[in-house]
C-alpha cells in the first residue's frame, strides 16, 4: 500500500520513515501509545459498568412503585367493593328490579319504625331517681337507659338507611329510564303514617303522664323526711329549757373547742363576729365563699341552731370540702348522726334548683335549703315534747 508525504506530497513505499524527496518525518498513523489503548479499554469497561447498575436501580424504582400501585389500588378495590356491597346495588333485569324495590321500601320502613320507637321512649327519661329501691325503681331505670338507646340507635338507622335509599334510588331512576313501562313500587304510606301518627300521640300522651309520676315521686321522697324522725328517744343530745324550748347540750364554747379539734379550725369565740338579742346570741365567722354561724340562748350560752351558709357560685367547687366540714360539725352534735342521709342531701343540692329537703334523727332536725344565691346547711333541736 502506498503513502504520500503530507508536506510535500511525494508518493513513498510502505514503511518509510521519512521522505525522500523533502526529508519529513513519516508518521504511522496505526500505531497509538499503549497507556491510550489501556485507558479506552479501562472507560469501555467503566461505561459498561455503570450501564448495568443503573439498569438494575431503575428496574427496581420500578419494581417497587408497581408493587406499591398494586398494593395501593387492591386496597381501593377492597374498600369499593365492601361499599358497593353495604350500600350499592346493580340492575341488569326486571328481577333485579323489583328486588331493589323492595329494598329500597325497606330502607323507608326502618326509618319510621325507629322514629316512632324513640318517640313512644322519650317520656321514660330520668323519671327513676326519686322512687325507693325496689322493683318500680328498676323498671324505670331500664326504660331510661333503653330511652337513650333507642335515640341513639334511631338517629344511626336514619343516616344508614338514607344513605341506601338514596343509593338505591339512583340505580331505580335510572332502570326506569331506559324501561319506562315498569310498574312503580314504593313504601305503604298507609301503613307508615299512620305509625308514626301513633307513636307522635303517645308520646304526647305519656309524657305528662311520667312528669306527673316523677313528681308524686319527688313529693313522696321530700315527705318521708319528717317519717324517718326517730325523734322521740330524745336521749342527752337535747335538752328542755324552763320555757319549752329546746336546746343543745353544748355551750358555745365547748361546741367551738370540739369543732376546731374534728375540724382542724382555728375559730375562737373572741373572733366571731357577735350579734346580740334580747333572746337570742349569733356568733358569725365569714370565710371565703360564705359564714358560719352559731345561734345561742342568752341566759345561758348554750346552742340553739348551727348553720353553715355556701355562696352558689363556691359550692361546686369546695364541695368536698364543705361535706366534710358539715358532717363533722353535726357528728359533734350526735355521732350516730346518718352521714349517708346528710351526703345525699348536700349531693342534691348541687344539681337540683331550689333543691330543699330535712332529716330528724334522736330529736334533732338537719336541714338544707337552696336559694338562687346560696345554700344553706343547719341543724337545731326539734320543736316536740321528748318521750317520757
């Protein structure tokens, strides 16, 4: 094969080194450095590398994110289907509906008959709380609580069979649509309002009938106070004045050493805050959300009521304080005294407006009163002749 010069153009043999008409080098354009030949076969072996690797990360981000997709849209699939299944329906015949028909009428039918069973309820709520203990008591107890019920479970019948019925009703439009010589099938209102009409009249009727109930009840429990007196074993706790009267048989100085002993207190007689009668001595102490206040004969100082007066607004909030308080200070008085009685009664005080009601025991009267600005809490001998 021939060469030419490239500075001269001369037409050499093959393998000459340098020309013979001019002198110039020859260059063997074949022949390349060994370290070039190690270098492009080293980045071939690179590129081919890193080709590979990138094909097996894109091969698993794909991998993966059709794994998640496939995940992700069985999941949804799951959910549609249990939907559909609940609420959804599908028409593809006459068969098909006619059956949703029917359950579209059902759907009308369960909302009524849970309208009208928590209807005829409503007037068992809370009319329980003042009977004794004992069968009438439980009874009512059991209707309250199934009165709620039934409340609750009307309200989720109405929003579950709504929702059917109006899933219903869009596959029932849309069948009739491309069939409008079906016959059409509803719910029987005859039957229906006719229900509800009924269970709406009971209702008004029942609901006078249990407030009217509640209230002999209330009445029955208030009277019982003045029944459960044990009054005529009068015992020491009392004692008769000259003139009738009764009075206690603590001084007001022996009563206020005790009550600072049961009680924790540091009240003394000095400190009270004195009003002064013909008859009658009112030692008062004022404390944060109320008073305390002692009434004695004055021939003789010794105690004829004991009052603790709560201001509305504080009662709540030092409720437990106050019990504790008050049943020391009549336990004072009589320690057989019904703890269990008074708590209830100051437990009623904090929930019923207006609340009053009175407890006798052993001769002695315990009293609670409610005014829309304060409770009153007192104790005092029992105006009766003592057992001879």
């Amino acid at each position: 094969m021939s060469k030419f010069c490239i500075k001269c153009g001369k037409e050499l043999v093959e393998g000459t080194k340098f020309c013979t008409n001019c002198g110039a080098e020859i260059a063997n354009e074949n022949t390349q450095p060994e370290s070039t030949n190690q270098e492009k076969v080293a980045n071939e072996v690179n590129q081919q590398v890193n080709q590979q690797v990138n094909q097996q990360q894109n091969y698993n981000q794909n991998f993966n994110y059709q794994t998640n997709s496939y995940a992700q849209n069985d999941t949804e699939e799951k959910v549609r289907a249990t939907v559909k299944k609940i609420f959804g329906c599908e028409i593809n015949n006459n068969d098909d509906y006619f059956k949703v028909e029917k359950k579209r009428s059902s759907c009308i039918y369960a909302i009524i008959g849970a309208i009208s069973v928590a209807l005829v309820m409503i007037p068992f709520y809370d009319k329980w709380f003042w009977f004794e203990d004992g069968f009438e008591k439980t009874l009512l107890h059991i209707m309250s609580v199934l009165s709620v019920v039934t409340i609750i479970a009307a309200v989720l019948i109405c929003i579950f069979s709504l929702i059917k019925y109006f899933s219903y009703n869009k596959e029932v439009k849309m069948y009739r649509a491309a069939n409008p010589t079906l016959p059409k099938y509803g719910a029987n209102l005859k039957v229906t309002i006719p229900v509800l009409a009924a269970a709406f009249v009971a209702c008004l009727i029942l609901s006078p009938i249990m407030e009217d109930i509640d209230t002999k009840a209330y009445n029955v429990y208030h009277d019982k106070g003045s029944s459960k007196s044990v009054s005529t074993q009068y015992s020491d706790l009392v004692e008769e004045r000259a003139s009738g009267e009764w009075q206690f048989k603590y001084t007001i100085k022996e009563y206020v050493n005790k009550f600072n002993k049961v009680t924790n207190s540091e009240i003394s007689v000095k400190s009270a805050e004195l009003k002064k009668s013909d008859k009658l001595n009112s030692y008062i102490w004022n404390d944060t959300g109320g008073y305390t206040m002692i009434t004695t004969y004055s021939d003789n100082d010794k105690i004829f009521a004991i009052d603790f007066n709560v201001d509305s607004e504080y009662y709540e909030e030092y409720y437990d304080d106050i019990v504790d308080t008050v049943i020391s200070a009549f336990s004072i008085i009589d320690d057989e005294v019904d703890t269990d009685k008074i708590e209830e009664m100051l437990d009623n005080a904090m929930y019923i407006k207006g609340y009053q009601d009175f407890y006798c025991s052993n001769g002695i009267k315990y009293m609670v009163d409610c005014s829309e600005s304060s409770i009153d809490i007192s104790t005092l001998p029992e105006k009766m002749s003592p057992e001879k």
